[in-house]
C-alpha cells in the first residue's frame, strides 16, 4: 500500500483581491448561502483555509469566501498546496461532491442543533432547512407528541414560553 502524499506545501495570508479564481470552478452560490456564510463569518469568523494551488495560483476550495472577503478588503486565511494542473481538475472535480457524500446521524445532529444559537436569521434558516432534509423537522406529528383527541377540547390551559426568535420560527410553523 503506498501512503498518501502530502501536497500541503505552505499556509498565509493574502488580500482576498490577489487571489485568483479558478476558471474551471463549477460551483455557483444562492442567495441564502452566501447570506449563511455571511452569518457564521459575522459571528465566528474565520475558521477554515481558503484553498491556493501553488504551481497555477488557482483558488481550489473557498471561491465564496474569498469574493465575500473582497467586498469587505479583507484578508484571507490560505492553505497552499502543490498540484499538477492535472490533479488541480480532480480536486476541484471532487472536493465539494466527496463531503456531499455524508449523511446525517439524526439523533446526533438534532442534539447539536438543539444547542446552537445564531442572531443571523439567513444561517437560522439554513439550519432549519438542514434539519429538514435530515428527517428532524417533519412536522409536529412525526415528532413523537400525541395526536390531540377528537372532539371537545376542554378544559383548555393557557402557557407562556420565551423563545428564541428562530424557536419561534419552527413553533409558528407547526401550529
């Protein structure tokens, strides 16, 4: 078995404006995503490499980051690796897709996002959309509560809950 290569050959910081999109990128980014993005970088900040291949000076991975950072004349966090322009096309063909490829332990995600909290409303709502697609926001009677019995509904009681306004959100939704 041969062991892998590492084409990790430096890591910087560069003005996002002398970075070079890859001509070949073949990712298009939504609205909501880049609003998401914009919501996690306000209230983290950086916390992942832009992509740099040394030998073409290419963006691999980080294409959105990289233009929301130009508008802002920000610097950027770079991982450069040394890539023929040969391997440059099945990185970029694959990195993206290859991470696509995981699924969602519900249970695991529904625990994380139980405990996540976000001002962004656009990173709210990819959160919530997430949930969606991992079977954890189907509706409240998919969720393990009771069917409410038919016919007179009384004695009827009134509570109060403070809410975030993103639990307020999926509340709304399933009433």
């Amino acid at each position: 078995m041969t062991s892998w290569r590492n084409r990790i050959v430096g890591h910087g910081e560069e003005d996002a404006d002398q970075l070079l999109a890859n001509p070949r990128n073949w990712r298009i980014h939504p609205k909501a995503q880049q609003d998401a993005l914009a919501g996690v970088l306000d209230e983290v900040g950086w916390i992942q490499n832009v992509i740099v291949n040394r030998q073409t000076g290419f963006v691999l991975d980080g294409h959105l980051r990289v233009a929301m950072a130009i508008t802002r004349r920000e610097k950027v966090p770079v991982v450069y690796v040394d890539l023929s322009p040969e391997e440059e096309t099945l990185a970029l063909a694959t990195l993206d897709p290859l991470s696509a490829l995981a699924t969602a332990d519900a249970p695991a995600l529904d625990a994380l996002l139980r405990e996540v909290q976000t001002a962004s409303q656009p990173l709210a709502d990819m959160l919530t959309e997430l949930a969606k697609s991992a079977g954890i926001l189907n509706g409240v009677a998919e969720s393990g509560l009771p069917e409410l019995p038919t016919g007179a509904k009384e004695p009827f009681q009134q509570m109060t809950f403070t809410l975030h306004d993103t639990q307020a959100e999926i509340v709304k939704r399933a009433i």
